[in-house]
C-alpha cells in the first residue's frame, strides 16, 4: 500500500500541553513509566521527510507537483506511491514544462529524482528546468507577470450564467500562508551547483538499446529494461522500506518523458489494431505495484491523441491514479478567438485518486485555463468556454459591456 502519514503538524502542541502537566501525575498524553530516551519529543518514532506533508483528508503523504495550483486541484498534492499520467498536447510544449516543474520541486526539496526518457538525454532535461523563485522576489515576479499581461480589453466585464458564480476560485498565484510547494521562473534556468548536489538516475532507452545485442528495437524489451532499472533503483536505495536507508528517509521522484509514443518501440500509435497492444498497459500494472510499496511518486507524460485504439487510452487511465489533460490553443481555431485571448489552453482533471476503494473521484472544478506568462505557468479556475449566439455575438461586437448567457 502507498505510504501513510502518522502523525500531522499538531505533535509539537501535544508535547506543549503534556510538559505542561504535574509531573507526578499522568495524563493521556504521557505514557507510563520511564522514557525510552532522554528526549522531549511526543513524536520520535515518526518519520519527517522534507517536502513532504499529511493529507487534511485521509493522512495520506503528499509530495507538490512543482506547481500549487495543480496541487490545489489533486486535493492537496500527488500522494506517494501514485501514478500521475499527464496528457501530452498536440505539440508537447506545455506537458514538458509541467513534466519538469516536477523535477525541479524534487530537487529543491532534496530528492532522488529517476529521470527516463526515450528522446532527450536526462542529463540535458535537467539543465533545462526552471529557475525556483525566492520567497522575497515571488509576489513581485507575479505582479509583474499580471501587470505586462493587462490589456485594453482587460475592463470589458461580462456577465456568465449563474452556476459558473458558484465555481471554486483557484490560486492563480503566490499564497503567503502555504509553504508546500514551491513557484519557478520559467525564462531561468536552475543553478548549476543545485543540480550539481542533487542525487538523481537516468534512463535514456537508446542508450540502453545500443548496450545490449538485440536484432530490433522491440517494445517488450523496452518496458522490461526500464522496470528493471526503476526496480534496481528503488530495492538497492531502500525506498521499499525492506533495508534501512542508509541517510535520512527520502522519496523517490520518477519522471518517464513520453510513454508508448513511437520511438519506445510503441505501434500504439500507429495502428488502431495493433500487436502488442497489452505491452504498455502490463507495463503500468506493474509499475503502481513497485510504487504502491514504495516511497515513490512518478510523473508520466504520453501522446494520448496519437494512440488510435480508444480501448487502450481507457486502460491507461484506469491504471493511473491521477489523470491530467492538456489541451493547448496552438494550431486551433481557439488561438485566433477573442474568448481565448488570454489564455494559452485548457487543463482538464480526467481523474484523481480515491485510495482503498475501488472507484474514483471526479474533480467539483471543470472549467480550467493555463497560460504561460513571462515568468510563471499558472492554472485558473472558474473559466468558462462560451457559447455565443449570432445575436450575442454582434452585441459583443458592437461594444456592448454586459452579456447575457
């Protein structure tokens, strides 16, 4: 089973209250008898791993996306020992970005990152991540970002039908009270010597398939290279709890650039009808297994408007825990649409976990943007996509300042 928090931010408040109490007389937070140590601590068998926190919702261990809105969204954070599949848009711009906000929280918070990847050498999408935001620049970074992204236009208020009022409101920006997650300057790379003290794997499946004597590039080969690695990586560095870590308890981020796309030896994507068409989805079935049992939380990106069979596309989502969707403006009719000046596509919550039980919650928020500025990649809530009517339309276009929906 995933990892499962124990104990939650109020153990300090316990040991307030229990020094507080008479010595000579024991209380509900004392325990009989003499102490194991010398030590004050109410909670020292419990484990604390930076980055980390319990879910307000079933104590579940949480890690951030690298991305607090998307956070908000997933009910707090992306719960160790779970599969995040992210839908790659049509050009894979967006999704790569968010692949590697992920990375970068992990280095920033000191985890041992798995980084595969079957088109660009990791070592090459690590010096490609995002810059972190220092907590006194971050408000002013995003102010500016608002401020460059007003326009004229900006004042124009409509009026949208009720049930859009009733929307929950997402953070679009940086949140004083939260210290989960951090916020990344997009137009910066990360220093050097940061990723030069993290700890981290990778899998680059050419190199891989260069390494070995095979007579071609098969798919079944692919998948069962990668899980050994993965596998190697999580029993020899003790994430599966079988063998003492040999430092402090850490959490494994495993990023996988995407999945069943051609150059893995994939035909999913090729043909509707295709041979292997069980390789991709044994391989998720075993991959939750290793995660399930392990202080791991992995990332997946795939091309899944590339994948033919739509059969498939419902198995890999029924494999995943979290499911995300990208839906980028570029190259559509909504790039040029005066409804969508503002923002660069939509993000789509297919599915978030509901851990022990057999089905799934459904996102309450439906209605989503992203855009990237100059700075930041940020997600708001409450968007509606219009449907005008040829007689709203023209009052749109004639400068009416309030239309009915």
């Amino acid at each position: 089973m995933a990892a499962v928090a124990t104990c939650g931010t109020g153990a300090g408040s316990t040991g307030s209250i229990a020094a507080a109490a008479s010595k000579n007389n024991v209380t509900s937070f004392q325990r009989k008898g003499p102490r194991a140590s010398g030590t004050d601590s109410g909670c020292s068998r419990l484990v604390s791993i930076a980055g980390t926190r319990p879910s307000v919702r079933n104590g579940q261990l949480l890690v951030s996306t690298g991305l607090p809105a998307l956070d908000q969204l997933l009910g707090g954070g992306l719960a160790v020992g779970t599969v995040l599949l992210i839908e790659e848009d049509k050009y894979n711009i967006y999704s790569s970005l968010v692949f590697k906000y992920f990375l970068a929280e992990g280095i920033i918070n000191g985890h041992t990152l798995l980084v595969a990847s079957v088109k660009e050498d990791p070592a090459d999408i690590l010096q490609e991540l995002p810059a972190p935001l220092l907590d006194d620049n971050c408000k002013k970074d995003f102010d500016e970002d608002v401020c460059n992204d007003k326009t004229p236009d900006s004042n124009i208020k409509m009026k949208i039908a009720w049930r859009y009022q009733l929307l929950p409101k997402m953070e679009s920006g940086p949140v004083s009270s939260s210290r989960f997650g951090h916020y990344y300057d997009a137009s910066k790379r990360m220093p050097q010597e940061l990723i030069e003290a993290s700890k981290w794997h990778g899998f680059f499946f050419p190199e891989k398939l260069s390494s070995t004597n095979i007579e071609s590039c098969s798919l079944t080969h692919g998948y069962r290279k990668l899980l050994q690695f993965i596998q190697n990586v999580i029993y020899e560095e003790g994430f599966d709890g079988s063998s003492p870590q040999k430092k402090q308890k850490n959490i494994l981020r495993i990023g996988i650039q995407s999945l069943g796309s051609p150059l893995w030896g994939d035909d999913i994507c090729c043909t509707e009808n295709c041979d292997n068409s069980h390789s991709l989805t044994k391989f998720l079935y075993v991959l939750r297994g290793l995660l399930r049992t392990s202080l791991s939380a992995c990332i997946i990106t795939m091309p899944t408007h590339l994948i033919q069979n739509k059969a498939v596309i419902a198995r890999v989502t029924n494999l995943s825990d979290t499911v995300v969707g990208l839906e980028s403006f570029i190259g559509s009719e909504r790039e040029t649409n005066p409804l969508y000046k503002d923002y660069h596509g939509l993000i789509h919550i297919r599915q978030i976990p509901r851990l022990n039980n057999l089905i799934y919650d459904v996102s309450d928020v439906k209605d989503l943007a992203f855009k990237l500025k100059r700075k930041l990649f940020t997600i708001e809530g409450s968007y509606c996509i219009f449907v005008l009517t040829a007689a709203k339309a023209r009052e749109l276009q004639q400068g009416s300042s309030h239309v009915i929906l």
